[in-house]
C-alpha cells in the first residue's frame, strides 16, 4: 500500500512524498494525474451567429481551452452515464451560452462573458480573452462542457505540471502537481492514486486472480 504524505498544499500546487512504493508505481501515479483524472472541458459548440474576425473553428478551439471549474461527484464521464443519449444530459454535461455584441468602440469578450446553467461549474478565470468585436459585430453560441481524460485531448489535462523527484529517504519520491485550475492539486494526486489502484484490481481479476 502506498504511503501517501503532504509536504506542501497551497490548493493550486501540492507536493507529496510517496512510500513503500516502486519507481514505476510512483511515475504511474505522474502520468495518471496527467492523462486519466478526469476534467471538465468545452467539446461542442453551436455557433449561432458569429460576424467577428474569428473563423468558427478558431473561436470553438478558444472555448475548448479554456479551464473549466470541475465537479468529478455531480457529473459523469459521457461513456459511464446511464443517459445513453450521445448529446449527453444534466448529469453529464453542462451547457455555456454566450450572446455578446461589438460596442461603439472595440470591446473584448473574455470567459467572464459565458453563462454556465450550473453556477458551480464555470471558467476558472473571467478576464480569459476569446475574441475582439468592433461595433455591429457579434458572437451568439452555445457551448457544451463534459468530462473527458487528457489521454483524449490535452484540453481534458487537469494539470499543468506534474514531476517525480527522489525523496530525501532512500526509498521515497517527491510527487509535485499544479492544477489547470479545475481540481485542487491534492484531488487530482488522490483521484490518480484511486483510479491506479482500480486498474490494478482489474487486472487481477481479468488474470484469473482474486481481488
């Protein structure tokens, strides 16, 4: 069983020390945080209007980035709800709505300009820039965030930076993880460890073993 201690936890970045474990392990746990934690991220967008400078694509890629406040408790991964509905439902995703029009003088749209139908699910910052609109101009969407795995789509990583470095025991490691944003550093090292040690189980009994 790993051992798992806190050395640091400002919630955007924590560093843990990790024990009783093996090299491999402890770098699985890494590249777990990296590619199978789930986060929330922007995946399909309705373009309603658009007279900006901005093809639909590169506006839609915009939203697609932008980091996303995540609830892993209140939504399921689109492949584990029980909605069997390929666009989804409330309980897997979240629907973004943004109507913005071009000001007497050039404005700028940002992440603050998204309506999310769930409060707590939201871009992690306001003042992110998507587009510029000069009068007359205007953007009119809807947008549909989801839970996916960075293994999908570098949007879906849920961290920014996660390295392994030797303990000061012998035998120890030094696991560091800064949020995107959507998940506080300390859940995502947690959620990585849970969905590891799930994987294993598997495994095991795929193998013909007890669990």
């Amino acid at each position: 069983m790993v051992e798992v201690k806190a050395l640091e936890d400002s919630g955007s970045t924590v560093s843990v020390q990790l024990e009783g474990v093996d090299r491999s392990y402890a770098n699985a746990i890494r590249r777990f945080c990296i590619s199978e934690v789930p986060s929330m991220a922007i995946d399909d967008v309705v373009i309603l209007e658009n007279s900006s400078v901005l093809y639909d694509e590169i506006l839609a890629h915009r939203l697609g980035m932008i980091p996303i406040k995540t609830d892993l408790e209140k939504y399921n991964l689109p492949e584990a709800c029980d909605c069997g509905n390929p666009l989804g439902c409330h309980k897997c995703r979240v629907l973004f709505v943004l109507d913005a029009k071009g000001k007497d003088k050039v404005s700028t749209v940002t992440s603050g300009d998204l309506v999310s139908e769930d409060r707590e699910v939201r871009p992690v910052s306001e003042s992110i820039p998507l587009v510029k609109l000069a009068a007359g101009q205007s953007v009119k969407l809807e947008a549909y965030a989801r839970l996916g795995r960075g293994k999908e789509h570098a949007k879906w990583q849920p961290c920014t930076v996660a390295t392994l470095t030797d303990g000061k025991k012998e035998g120890t490691f030094v696991l560091t993880v800064e949020s995107a944003g959507g998940l506080p550093a300390k859940q995502i090292v947690l959620k990585a460890i849970q969905l590891i040690e799930k994987k294993l189980d598997e495994i095991q009994v795929a193998v013909g073993g007890s669990k």
